[in-house]
C-alpha cells in the first residue's frame, strides 16, 4: 500500500498495522528532512507530487517489490507541502517472515521511489534562496537523467 | 494538420514558471517531443527536453509518442522524493 499524506507520518500507527504471526521480521526505513544539502543550510522543504501518477507508479514499484522478495506485507506513506528540519518525509514497512527479503524489499521501494515517483522537492536555504532540487541544473546545459529499467 | 485540445498540468519548476496548474492547450504538434518545444518556446521554459521525461494520462510514455484531443500532458522534471 502506498500513500501521500499531507500530515504529519504516524510510524508507530503504521508499524501496528503490519502484523502477521508469519513474520519473523520487520524492517523500516524512515526519511528525514536535513538540515543541509550541497553545502548549502537548509530551513525546511516542500514536497509536491504529481498525484495520480504517483500513486500508479508507487502501485508498481510495490508490486515489482512483492514479485522480487518473498515478503508478506508492505507499505509506504510520503508526505507532501511543507515541512521542517528533522520532519519525517517518507516511511516505508515491511513485513517477512525473514530479514533477508524484509532488508531487500524495503531498499528497493526506497531506490525506485526516489528514482521514478513524480515527487518534487523545493529546498528553502537559510541566506533567503530556494530551489527545486536537481531541476535547475537542467536548464541549458541540460544533462540526461539515469531512466529506471524498462522503460515505459 | 488539425488542431487538437489538449490539458496540460504543471508542476513544481513548471508550475512556477507557468504561474498555473493546469490549462487547456490548442497544438497542432504531433508528436509530444514537438509539443514541448512548441511550449517551451511559447512560454519561456528554462528545462532542455532531454532532462526531462513525459507523462501522457498519468503514465510515463515515449517522447515520440502521438496523443489525441482530451489527453492529460505533463512534462515530468527529474523526481526528488524520499
């Protein structure tokens, strides 16, 4: 299951839900905002997502996830609007009944959504600029972007 | 060629350099490489095409890609989730 959230991320709400008396495993991963980026003193970030396409592509990156591991349940919520230093932007849970898949999953879902979910970051620095992260050295001299396998 | 409507949604860099979310747009591109620099050059975008990916109704597609009247385009900036 995957989910936009415009609050705050309750983990341990999420944590709860993902139960099985199958599981030996529960492996988390948790994203926060920091408070630096590229040398530059970071404030707080806004997140903003295509959100019908991320919610398909999200789909599909999970569904991959449940082909590839042998995983019992599995979920991700990302946060979008504003937040602030330290803030929670992305949780994702999953559930195995080993810890060798539960790891694998979990680090699959978080590479492929920050490589292909149509999330957008703006970074508000502290001397008063901004910017949307990795999009401004795209103009003029543009360079190619790494596209995820298959192609569609 | 005949003309077609289409809607384009805008967002983050786009959004800010559009100053809208979303508009109804009259092309008679053919292919969604051309629309984009028809844009691009109608409207000032700062993004190369080649840094960009496309989306035609929610799913990414092919810049070479053919789209028809009531389509949803959007141009797809490098995603910075997580």
């Amino acid at each position: 299951m995957f989910n936009l959230s415009v609050q705050a991320i309750n983990s341990d709400e999420l944590g709860r839900k993902l139960s099985s008396s199958e599981a030996g495993a529960f492996v988390t991963f948790e994203g926060r905002v920091r408070n630096h980026n590229d040398g530059k003193a970071v404030l707080r970030l806004e997140y903003e997502a295509y959100s019908a396409m991320a919610q398909k592509e999200a789909d599909l990156v999970i569904a991959e996830a449940r082909r590839l591991f042998p995983i019992i349940d599995l979920v991700c919520v990302h946060r979008v609007g504003l937040l602030e230093v330290g803030d929670m932007a992305v949780w994702v849970g999953v559930l195995a009944r080993h810890r060798a898949e539960a790891f694998d999953a979990c680090r699959y879902v978080i590479d492929q959504i920050k490589a292909r979910v149509p999330i957008w970051k703006k970074e508000y620095y502290s001397d008063g600029s901004t910017n949307w992260v990795d999009c401004a050295e795209c103009a003029a001299h543009a360079h190619t972007h790494a596209l995820p396998p298959g192609e569609r | 060629m005949d003309s077609k409507i289409v809607q384009v949604s805008y967002f983050a860099i786009f959004r800010e350099q559009r100053g809208v979310a979303q508009e109804s747009c009259s092309t008679e591109s053919a292919t969604l490489a051309e629309f984009y620099e028809e844009l691009k050059a109608r409207h000032g975008f700062s993004m190369a095409q080649k840094s960009l990916r496309v989306a035609k109704n929610a799913e990414f597609c092919s810049w070479d890609a053919d789209f028809a009247a009531g389509d949803e385009i959007a141009f797809i900036p490098p995603v910075a989730g997580g």
